[in-house]
C-alpha cells in the first residue's frame, strides 16, 4: 500500500527530488464548519486538495480535487495563502517521490453534493471550528487550517 510520510525539519529525511504545485481548499458550509477528509495514506485529516495538472487552472483543479475527495463541488471565492517551506518534505513510498512542499490553499463554499469517501479519503465530515483542534493531522496542514480561523482575511505568503 502506499503511504505518504511527512517530515518536517528532519535531517533524516531523504532529500527532495521534486516540486509540484499544489492545492488545498478550506470550504466552509452556512454553519461555519470546515470540509474535512481522512486521507487514506496516512491516516491523517485534511483540507481536501492535490496536484495542479498540466493544462489546469488552479481554480479549476481546486473545483476537481475537493469533488473527487469529498463528494461536493464547490466555488473557489478566496485565498488564505501561500505555502512552500523547503523544510516540509512529502515522502510517497510507491515511487520513492520526496516533494518539497508548495501548497497554495484557497477557501470556497459549497455548491452541490455530499460528503462521500472516495479512494484518497476514508471519512468525509464537515467538522465544526471549535472541534478542528481534536483531529490528528500533520504540522503543516494544521498551520494551514489554523491560518484560516484564525487570520484577517490577509493571505500568508511564505514559509
């Protein structure tokens, strides 16, 4: 099976041999909760989000990440910012791939569907603010989300 190890300042991490832009989407329903996803490869909870493919708008693969994850089809209406610290290293074991990470995390709301599972998610929940805190998730995906409750509408640009 293959897994996704996130290593962050780690000198015993295997180096980096690739960069691919990415997208996260923090959507928010008329209650204020937050999309969240149990990622099938390690277990973790998440924004729902993935690659930005070759000939994709960013918006657009943003719209296709969260409905192949999460069931719902949502509308990208903002930012909450840009990451891409070199210390934040993806490592997906079926290809021996080591991404330095590049994430650029919008927020949407949604606009059809229902939470459904799919192959990279085992649950699907719209999980309230105050409850995010409980949910187990790697380093970065917490700053992200934490960014997002907590920020004033500036986007973080940076680390």
């Amino acid at each position: 099976m293959s897994r996704r190890v996130d290593y962050y300042d780690d000198p015993a991490a295997p180096p980096a041999n690739s960069l691919v832009p990415s997208v996260n989407v923090v959507v928010t329903n008329d209650d204020g909760h937050l999309l969240m996803i149990r990622r099938t490869d390690n277990g973790n909870w998440a924004l729902p989000g993935g690659a930005i493919d070759l000939g994709e708008s960013l918006v657009a693969a943003a719209v296709r990440e969260t409905v192949e994850e999460t069931g719902i089809t949502c509308a990208v209406n903002g930012i909450v910012g840009i990451y891409s610290d070199p210390r934040h290293l993806l490592h997906y074991t079926s290809n021996d791939e080591v991404r330095q990470e590049f994430s650029i995390v919008l927020t949407g709301r949604p606009v059809a569907g229902e939470p459904t599972p799919s192959s990279e998610s085992s649950e699907v929940h719209w999980v309230a603010p105050e409850a995010v805190e409980g949910l187990q998730m790697d380093r970065s995906m917490r700053m992200r989300v934490s960014d997002f409750l907590n920020g004033d509408g500036t986007p973080r640009l940076g680390d």
